[in-house]
C-alpha cells in the first residue's frame, strides 16, 4: 500500500505542475497575439489546434485526477471496492479518448514530423489506458469474489 500512496502524491504533483503550466501556456499565448502582430501572422488557422490541444491537456489531466481518486480509495478502503473500480474505468476510457483525440489533431495539423512523435506517444497512452481497463476487470472479478465469500460466512 506504500507504493499505491507514493503514486498518489505523485500523480497529485504531477496534476498541479501541469495545470499551472496549462494556464500559463494559455496567458502567454493571448499575451503574445495581443502584442505581436509577428505572432498573428504565424498563428494564422492554427487557434483551433492550439485550443483543441488545450482542451485535449485538460481531458488528459481530468483522467489522471480520476486515476488519482481511484488510488485513493485503494489504499484508504482495500483494492475490491467499488468506487475504486468506478474511478479507475472513467480515468482508463478518458485516457484512451485523449489519445485518439490527440492523433486527430495531429492529423489536422498536417506535420508529418509532429505526427510521427504524437502517434507514438497517443498508442502509449491508449495502451495505459487499456491497462487501466484491464486492471478493472480484474478488479472487478475480485470483488464479486470477495463479495460471495463474505455472503457465505
């Protein structure tokens, strides 16, 4: 169960360090296409890219604090629970559709260089999330066990 809490304040870190640099990402950008006409000219179509990989982070971020609580009630309940199992399939499925989501902006973008690292990276994040998913099940067998076992007693 150490490991189980260690990954949670670790996923916790993570979350916060990537929101901030989210939200800076954000600023930065409106702060240079409102000051830089050099930087509107550049950007051009591409807003809708830059707000659909923000969107995408977020998504990305929602599924890990999902994982995250599901760490949480393992450690704070024991690993067959039911809240446990519930968090883990909604952060596995919504790791699988930002890695999805992210191969079609990608593929929008139209950068072969940008969409070779990106495809690599989204099959590792769809492969973690059918992890996750898998982890599910198992731990959904173990509960039904566990279950039966406590009504025969």
């Amino acid at each position: 169960m150490k490991k189980i809490k260690v990954l949670h304040k670790v996923l916790l870190v993570f979350n916060v360090i990537v929101t901030i640099g989210v939200i800076h990402s954000i600023l930065l950008y409106y702060n240079i296409l409102n000051n830089g006409s050099w930087f509107r000219d550049a950007v051009g179509n591409n807003q809708i890219i830059f707000w659909a990989e923000c969107i995408n982070t977020f998504a990305l971020i929602t599924s890990l604090i999902y994982i995250q609580r599901s760490l949480f009630f393992i450690y704070s309940k024991g690993y067959f629970n039911s809240n446990a199992i519930k968090y883990l399939k909604i952060g596995g499925i919504t790791i699988i559709s930002v890695a999805l989501i992210a191969i079609a902006i990608e593929y929008y973008n139209d950068d072969p260089h940008a969409m070779v690292t990106t495809t690599i990276t989204s099959m590792f994040q769809a492969i973690i999330g059918i992890g996750c998913l898998i982890i599910v099940d198992i731990l959904s067998k173990g509960t039904e066990l566990k279950e039966d076992n406590d009504l025969t007693i």
